[in-house]
C-alpha cells in the first residue's frame, strides 16, 4: 500500500494566524513593479487577501470569482489583494512574465503581487491556492475575521449554495459578527 502526503499534512496546528489575530503588513512587488502593501489603502475597512497562481486548476476556477470580489466589494472598502505565493523555480508557470500576461488576459482590477522569497504565506498559516483570508481594519491593525475557501463550489460557480467570503464581508460591512469563520480551503498545496 502506497501512502501519499501532502506538504500540508505537516502543517502543525498553532502556525499562521487565527480568527482574531492582527496581521502583519507586507509590501510586495505587483505585476506593475509598483510595491503593495496594506498601509497603501487608507480608506479600506478591510482587505480580501487571496493566495492564488497561475498554474493551480482549482485557483484558475476561481479567477473569475477573485475578479466579482473585487468588483463587488473595493468600493465598499474591501479590496482584494491577490498574493502568488508559490516558488517560481518549481512552478516557472507563475513567475511575474507569467502573472502579468494573466492578470491581463484576464483583466484583473486588483493587485497580483508576488510573495518573493515565501516570507507571507507562511505568516498567514496559508497551505493552498486558493486560499483565502478576510481582514478588518482595527485600532490595533488588521484583524483577521474569516479563513478558508471562497464558496462551496468550485467545479461550477452556478451551483454555489454557500459564498462564504461573500457571507464574512456582508457581515463586516453591517457591523455583525462573521458567523462562518473558518473554512477548509479547496485547492493546490503551495509549492516551497
């Protein structure tokens, strides 16, 4: 009997954030070489912060969704960041020439930054593409409130029955508590 694990299975409880924690800011490169950090978007409430790439299946199925995201909630002060966190040198499909020519095939409207050097992920305790995590801006700084996936769906987004980073921003916004605060996140392990 042959086992197979995934580097996630390593994972040891305890690493990377918790509901309630206060997240570090990062800067890092966008794929407009301009640098993105958290402390960019003065009148954001909070943040979208997706770990994402080019060459997951399960991330490119959530491409389009990332981009409703954004759309549907920057203007409310919830703007996505997309993070590309893999290594370049064991996935070259998502290197920054790769990223650009995505972002603009696809038409992003958000910033695709590079976790250059795997510094970010790990703080945030992210494992998969995509990966998912909702901010809140607080006195303290950005307060984590929702991990996990994007919806319950990801082969068909018309057959969706829980958007829960939908579900977790609407809560935020109507200064409610996010009832679903933890998900397991669908997708590819991220590559170190």
């Amino acid at each position: 009997m042959v086992v197979f694990v995934t580097a996630s299975a390593f994972t040891t409880a305890g690493t990377g954030y918790d509901i309630g924690d206060i997240a570090t800011d990062f800067e890092l490169e966008n794929i407009d070489g301009t640098m993105v950090s958290m402390a960019d978007y003065n009148d954001a409430k909070g943040f979208i912060i997706v770990f994402t790439c080019n060459t997951c299946p399960y991330a490119v199925a959530y491409e389009d969704r990332v981009e409703a995201l954004n759309k549907k909630y920057a203007a409310k002060g919830y703007p996505v960041i997309a993070i590309m966190p893999n290594n370049t040198d064991v996935k070259p499909g998502d290197n920054m020439a790769a990223m650009k020519a995505r972002a603009k095939a696809k038409g992003f409207t958000f910033p695709y930054v590079m976790d250059k050097g795997q510094k970010i992920y790990p703080q945030y305790g992210a494992t998969k593409t995509p990966h998912v995590y909702i901010l809140q801006k607080s006195k303290n700084g950005p307060q984590v409130k929702y991990i996990g996936a994007i919806d319950d769906n990801y082969q068909d987004a018309s057959a969706v029955t829980k958007t829960y980073a939908e579900d977790a921003v609407n809560a935020l916004l109507n200064g409610k508590e996010v009832s679903e605060t933890k998900t397991r996140a669908i997708g590819c392990s991220i590559k170190v």
